[in-house]
C-alpha cells in the first residue's frame, strides 16, 4: 500500500499514505533510517518529525521510573505505547479531553480526561511533560475532539493559561517537549498556527524558559530543519474533510502543517 502511494505522486491524504507515514516513523524509532526527521518522507505531516524528536530527547531526558505526561494523548497510540514500554518510557500518565475510542491501561500507563487547563493532578508530580501539536487547540473548536464547541475570544491567553498548569504540575529544573505548527500566524477556528511572536508567548510569562528550539519545513522531497527565520512564511493545509471551508495556504505536497517547531523548555 505505502509502495503504490509512493509510486503514484505521494499525494497526501490518498490511500497509501497512512501506512507510509507509519513505515516512516517506525524506521526512525527503530534506527534503521540514515535521516530520522522525516528526511525521505515527502508527502507525510508533522508527526514523521514528531514522533522521533520526542523519543530522541526522552532518550537523554527520562531516568528510570520517572512520571511522564502525555498532555494530549499523541502517544495514545498503539506502535507509539508498544515503543514507549520498549524504552521504558513509564509510568506514564495520558491525559485528554474525552475518552478517544482507545486505551491501553496497565501499571505503566494511565489515564485521565480533563482540560489542559486545570489538570487532575498535585502540584510539582511530573519530572517530563510531552505535548505534541495540542497547545494550538487550546482555546479553539474542540468539537471534533470531543470538547465544548464555543472557542474562547482569547485563545492567545488561554494557551499561556494552559503552559502556567503544566508548569505548576512539573517539578522545577523538569522539562517539557512541545510541538506546535509554524509559520504564518493563522486562526483557523480549529487550531491556530504560531509565529515567532506567539512562540514567545508560550514562555514569557508562564514558568519557563527554552532551552532548545528546532524548526522543519515540508519540501517537496522530505522534511529538511531549517532556521526559524527560513519557516516564517509556512502555510497550513486544512484536511478536506473540516467541516468548515478548507483553508489551504500551503503547497500541493503539503499534507499539514508546513513547519514545525520542536520546543525544549525548562521548569523555572
């Protein structure tokens, strides 16, 4: 299925290319790709970078036994748990809006179903917290997720709000991974695209500080990191299927996002 994808045009969102994404990431996780971050993977979204970042840096980030929350639950996923428990990434807490049709709870993972915005747990409990491509909901539509529909008529606040309570549940010098779309700032009901002005607004005035920031635009021939700079003019590309009009202000070969940042912050 991924072969015949590829060998008709790598067109995003045709058939095919669910399980070329996954052909992708599952080579990264497993180190039998020469380029991890979605190199060779033209015509995938983010998570092809995503996925292998975020393991990458819990590989030099997470000791043994160590709480990890999953805030948004884009490691609910089978081949991502299955990963997860061959690296020892547990105990690790998923937390989401609503239950999501799937779950896979053991003594190393739990769940829990609540807003990003007042989280169900005690102060200073997480020494890593992982949030991929999830603050850009904050405050919009959640209708398709399970959420209230009315979006808030600050969404900007209502993310710094969100970054305040992970940081109240992560223990000072712990660190979070997050992701978000890049580019031209953009609302589009359902998320929002960051620039580099609402990038700082994550950290200003919410408890942390970036320790390390990457960026990855989709080319026509795969993911390539770029300087923030390079990725200031990415578009997004909304699925066909939005129940809204479909914005779409990226290229053709564009499956999502078309940048992406990758954020290392530290609990102040």
């Amino acid at each position: 299925m991924a072969s015949k994808w590829a060998m008709n045009g790598r067109i995003p969102g045709t058939r095919g290319d669910t399980a070329a994404k996954w052909l992708s990431i599952e080579g990264a996780l497993a180190g039998s790709v020469k380029h991890p971050y979605g190199f060779e993977a033209a015509g995938l979204d983010e998570r092809v970078v995503e996925y292998p970042w975020v393991f990458q840096r819990l590989a030099s980030l997470h000791s043994s036994g160590a709480r990890i929350l999953d805030a948004g639950s884009v490691l609910n996923h089978p081949r991502i748990l299955a990963h997860c428990r061959r690296a020892g990434h547990s105990p690790l807490s998923i937390v989401t809006l609503r239950y999501e049709g799937r779950a896979e709870v053991s003594d190393a993972v739990r769940y829990e179903f609540s807003d990003l915005r007042a989280l169900p747990y005690r102060d200073a409990w997480f020494p890593l917290v992982v949030s991929l491509s999830t603050l850009e909901h904050v405050g919009m539509d959640n209708s398709g997720y399970g959420g209230s529909s009315r979006a808030s008529i600050d969404p900007v606040a209502e993310t710094i709000g969100a970054m305040r309570e992970l940081r109240r549940v992560t223990i000072t010098g712990g660190a979070a991974l997050v992701s978000v779309p890049f580019g031209l700032r953009s609302d589009r009901g359902w998320l929002r695209v960051f620039d580099a002005e609402d990038l700082d607004g994550l950290t200003r005035h919410s408890g942390w500080r970036v320790q390390h920031a990457c960026f990855y635009r989709a080319m026509i021939d795969g993911w390539r990191e770029c300087t923030m700079q390079a990725a200031a003019m990415a578009g997004y590309n909304d699925p066909r299927r939005c129940s809204a009009p479909a914005l779409r202000t990226a290229p053709t070969w564009v499956a999502a996002a078309e940048a992406v940042a990758l954020l290392e912050l530290t609990a102040l």
